[in-house]
C-alpha cells in the first residue's frame, strides 16, 4: 500500500522559512515523479513545483526564486524548502506521487502552512 506523509508545516512570520518533508513507502520511489500541490481557504488546489523521477524541476511562477523542490531517493522522501514566506503562501500543502510508467497518483494527507504576523 502506496503512503505519503507530509511533516514540516505549521506557522511562520512573514519573511520566514519552512521546509516540508513528504515521505513514501509502499513503492519504489526513484520511478515517481514527485509533486507539491497546495489548498489555500475557498481556493482551488494548484500545483506548486515538480521535481521528476530524473531530478528535474518545475514550478509555479509565484514561487519561483523562494521555493525549491528536491528529492532524496535513497530516503524516500521529497522536500520543499520555503523562503521569504508571504501571508498569500498560507494553505494545506499536498505532496503527489505519480507513477512515471503507469501514470498512477498517490495523495499525502496534507500539512498546513500559516504565514502571518
């Protein structure tokens, strides 16, 4: 059985930083492309950075320059380091797994990030 867990949220000044952690098992992790998707309050879920299976990555313009996405695959984990956090930045992190061969995707519970003064 596929997990992703999420660690790493919780409540930051403005300016601050967090690194999120996603952690997989249940499947082989180097084949996944990985992903950050993120939930603010009566918004839709978008799609936050994209690290593939073979290390390269994508991400949202808004978070260009202050994220980076990075995977360890001897870990089985996925990272997103947050810098110079705004109040906007403020919703439920999501990591996806996405099989690169079967196109299969896998949702971790989420963790909050709270970006205010």
């Amino acid at each position: 059985q596929v997990q992703l867990v999420e660690s790493g949220g919780g409540l930051v000044q403005p300016g601050g930083s967090l690194r999120l952690a996603c952690a997989a098992s249940g499947i082989i992790f180097r084949i996944l492309n990985m992903a950050w998707y993120r939930q603010a309050p009566g918004k839709q879920r978008e799609l936050v950075a994209v690290i593939t299976s073979g290390g390269s990555t994508t991400y949202t313009e808004s978070v260009k320059g202050r994220f980076t996405v990075s995977r360890v695959n001897a870990k089985n984990t996925v990272y997103l380091q947050m810098n110079s956090l705004k109040p906007e930045d403020t919703a439920v992190y999501y990591c996806n797994a996405a099989r690169a061969d079967t196109g299969a995707t896998y949702w971790g519970q989420g963790t909050q990030v709270t970006v205010s003064s």
